[in-house]
C-alpha cells in the first residue's frame, strides 16, 4: 500500500523518528500505524545497546478528516543496554528540545513511558 500521502496528516516532525508501517481504512475511520525507527537514542550511542522490539501499542486519536475518525496506532521501540540488563527507551523530553517534533506530541510519547 502506498503510505506516502498520509505523511501529510501526521503531527510535523514524526517521519523523523517513525516509519508508516500500514494504513488501514474503512467507511467511519482511518489507522496509521506507525512504528519507531531502530536509531539508538543519542544519550546510549557509547555504550552496547540491542534492540528488543517494541513496547504494546498504543491508540490515540486524532483530529477526524473528511468526517472520518482518525486514529494513530504508535509502536514505541525499546533497547536493552547490555552491560547492565536494563531496558531503556528514547527520552521524547530531549527529542521535543532538539527537533521539529512538536511539543504536544513529544509530551505525549514521553508520558506513555
């Protein structure tokens, strides 16, 4: 499925951290489904870090286009630091700070931690 024109109704910003896996459309609603990109988070780039998939998902609701309800299905993903067996995730907090992500939506994936 050709996802490209549906960058449009994302919040500015997101394609920088997160790929369109799939779009799912019916007569009442759209989906995009979106998942993080495997880029280890600036602050663990010293150290080993893997990547251990990805946290539940989570469904939020956008604002409705064409009468349709609009949903985002965010897949964030998790790493684990190997030296110390702990898991880590990206810090939205310094993501809202440094990029053109906005705020209101770094705020959001920062809470879902």
């Amino acid at each position: 499925m050709d996802t490209n024109g549906y960058r449009l109704l994302l919040p500015e910003g997101t394609l920088d951290y997160f790929t369109i896996s799939d779009v799912k459309e019916s007569s009442s609603e759209s989906v995009i489904y979106l998942e993080e990109k495997n880029d280890i988070p600036s602050e663990y780039t010293h150290v080993k870090v893997e990547s251990k998939g990805f946290y539940d998902p989570v469904a939020v609701q956008d604002f409705p286009i064409r009468g349709k309800k609009l949903f985002l299905n965010i897949r964030r993903r998790r790493w684990i630091l190997q030296d110390e067996g702990r898991y880590v995730s990206r810090n939205w907090k310094l993501v809202a700070s440094g990029s053109r992500m906005t705020h209101e939506f770094a705020s959001f994936l920062k809470e879902l931690y």
